[in-house]
C-alpha cells in the first residue's frame, strides 16, 4: 500500500491521504464508536482499500512493465529476485514487528483471539478469516502480496509468448470476468439465504483473494496502457479535469449503490470493477500533467501518504486500546473531539512506525538492492503486439 517513488506527485499523495482517511473513518464507526459518527463517509470507508488496491496495482505493475519494455529494447532485464526483495523491504518489516506485538504482548490483542501465525508469515491469513479476530485488518496485505507474488512470473510468461500484448489484454479482460463470475457463485452459493451484511459475507466474498482483486488488476491495466499505448495515453492525460470530474461522477454512483445496497448480488458482483475503474479515473487525473489534481498540494497529504502504511497497520488497535480509557475521562466516542484526538494518536503511531523502522529497512534497501533490473548487453527478440 505504498510507493517507491521518490519525486512526489501530489495527485498521488492526496489519493493515498484519500484512502488512508476512508479506512480510518470506517474503522472508527466500526470498531470505536458503533453509530455513524462520520456520517456517510465512515459507512463508505471500506472503500479506501480499494483505492490502494488500485494505487497498488498501477504503481507495482508500472515498475513490471516498464521494465519489460526496457528488456525488449535489449537495455536491461527484470530480476525476479530482485523484485521481490525489494517488495518484501518494503512490507515485510512493518507488518512483522506490528505482528510481533499481537503476537507477543496479550495486552495489545486485548480479548481477540489471533489466527495462527503461519497463516501471517505465508500471507494466507485471508483465506477463510473470520471477522472479529486479532489482525484481522491484515487481510488486504495477504491479497495484495498474493497477487504481487504472481503477478512478475505472470508479465514475463505473456511477454514470451506471440502476440503478447494482445495476451496481456485479453488476461485482464479475463480476469475482471473471473472475478465477477466467482463472487456470482459464492454469492449465490453462501450469501443469499444468510441475513444481509452476516459473517458469512465477510469469510467467502470480502476477504477472499479470488474475489478481490479486481481494482489490482484494473491498475495494472492502467500500467499496461501507459507502457505500451503511449499516444492514447498521452491524448487522455491531456484531459485530466475531465478525467477527475468523471471519476468523481462515477465514484459518486457507485458509492450511493454500495451505500443503499452494500450486500446485494448486483453490487457484490458487479460493483467491484465499477469502483475499481472510477479510482483507475482519478488515477489518470492525478498522472495528468498540469491537471487540478496533480498541481494542487493538499496540506498534510504528503506527510499522510508517506505514512499510510505503518497508519494503517496500527490505527485500528490503537483506537481500540484508547476507548475504554478515554471513555472514562469522560472522552465520549461520537464527539468531534475524540475523533479528533484518536485520528491524531494513530498518525503519531505510524509516523514513530515509519521512522523507527520502515524507513531505516526503506534504506538499506537502496543501498545493497538499489534496483529491480539488471544490465543486459545482447538484445531479446522483440515481442509482437
């Protein structure tokens, strides 16, 4: 859920705020509060982990592609290698020490019971979870470090085939399909006698990996146009107020039908690629050179995007540890001031997370892995389109 870019685009940043924001506000009236104290934006919050899946996709898969075409043009070559030791810098020693502390210290799981750990150490806690235990929030990690760990293996396999550019297409088509089909079946399999918004949902649909990654792939797809349709790319850039006027409309609609209809069939199977393809929208709005989006520097964005990953990992518990304290100060959990004071604790904590380790590990990475790509000095063939 985070970037390797070292220039900022603002657009980005305020994307990634964006997210951060949703899934905080969610995690709070669910977890902390029990009413909708953030009103519509809080019920909607779930959301702000599609938005990264989708950041996630564009980003990860532009540093793929890129580095593909660069092979086909005999000027270096992806390393599998080390691509997935640079991946795992960046997440793995996060998520590990946050997980150290679930693990380690009953006190920072409270009652929740935490799934075995093989299941965090392999990123399968996902499979089957049951909502309500410890770390459970982990969950989209597992998705997206699945889908990560196929996703090279993947690109390199279609680019050696003929007419891979077609291939590549056609997967991503193939894929958004799959992914309505399965959350069909499962729906109609598991969901429809179950009273609406059951655990039931949760297990076989929400946190399943073959039923969530559609915004992944959607950004992917927004990887694969810019490397390798780069005149459409460029005509649609050219527009991007429209861009994000038209994802901001479209994100719009589809809220309001999660909103209205959150567990329905129509919405469980195809809302997820509908909301995947507004962000991938205000994703071309924020890479749209000169556009509002990009010139615009939302105050604290930056600061909230560099952090959004060690916030995410320990804004949850750490709201959940203050409630019963604050609330015995008289601190009630539906006041603005409360809100306020937690979302400024779960910054504090990601921003100490962030320097005490993420940053630190973010170092060593670009100094003994600076790079996924190696030099090669004798051209591949060059693959048909």
């Amino acid at each position: 859920m985070t970037s390797t870019r070292t220039v900022r685009n603002a657009g980005l940043d305020t994307l990634r705020a964006l997210a951060i924001a949703l899934v905080f506000a969610n995690h709070y009236t669910l977890f902390i509060s029990g009413a909708p104290t953030l009103g519509w934006f809080g019920e909607i919050g779930w959301s702000g982990v599609d938005l990264f899946f989708t950041l996630s996709g564009y980003l990860i898969g532009n540093q793929i592609l890129a580095a593909i075409r660069r092979s086909q043009q005999g000027q270096s070559r992806l390393s599998l290698v080390r691509f997935y030791a640079r991946r795992l810098l960046r997440t793995l020693p996060n998520y590990y020490v946050v997980l150290a502390l679930f693990a380690c210290w009953p006190y920072f799981r409270m009652e929740l019971v935490l799934p075995p750990l093989w299941q965090f150490l392999t990123f399968t806690q996902n499979l089957g979870l049951q909502p309500g235990t410890a770390f459970s929030h982990a969950w989209s990690l597992c998705v997206e470090e699945q889908f990560y760990f196929l996703l090279p293996a993947a690109a390199l396999l279609i680019a050696a085939c003929r007419k891979s550019l077609r291939m590549a297409w056609l997967t991503v088509g193939a894929m958004l399909v799959a992914g309505m089909l399965i959350r069909s079946h499962l729906w109609l399999t598991y969901v429809a006698s179950e009273p609406e918004g059951s655990r039931v949902f949760y297990t076989e649909i929400y946190y399943s990996s073959l039923c969530r990654f559609d915004e992944l792939v959607i950004g992917v797809a927004l990887a694969l146009l810019k490397n390798y349709h780069t005149t459409l790319w460029t005509r649609l850039t050219a527009h991007g107020n429209w861009l994000l006027l038209a994802g901001t409309a479209l994100l719009a609609l589809v809220w309001t039908g999660f909103f209205n209809d959150h567990y329905g069939y129509s919405m469980t199977v195809y809302g997820y690629p509908v909301l995947g393809f507004s962000y991938a929208l205000l994703l071309l709005a924020a890479l749209s050179p000169g556009a509002w989006l990009q010139r615009v520097a939302v105050p604290g964005a930056a600061s909230l995007a560099l952090w959004s990953y060690a916030i995410y990992l320990l804004h949850k518990t750490l709201c959940m540890l203050l409630r019963a304290p604050l609330a015995a100060q008289g601190w009630q959990p539906d006041h603005w001031a409360t809100v306020l004071l937690m979302a400024a604790v779960s910054v504090l904590g990601g921003w100490l997370l962030y320097q005490l380790v993420e940053r630190p590990f973010m170092a060593l990475r670009d100094r003994y892995v600076p790079s996924h790509e190696v030099a090669i000095s004798t051209a591949p063939h060059k693959l048909a389109a």
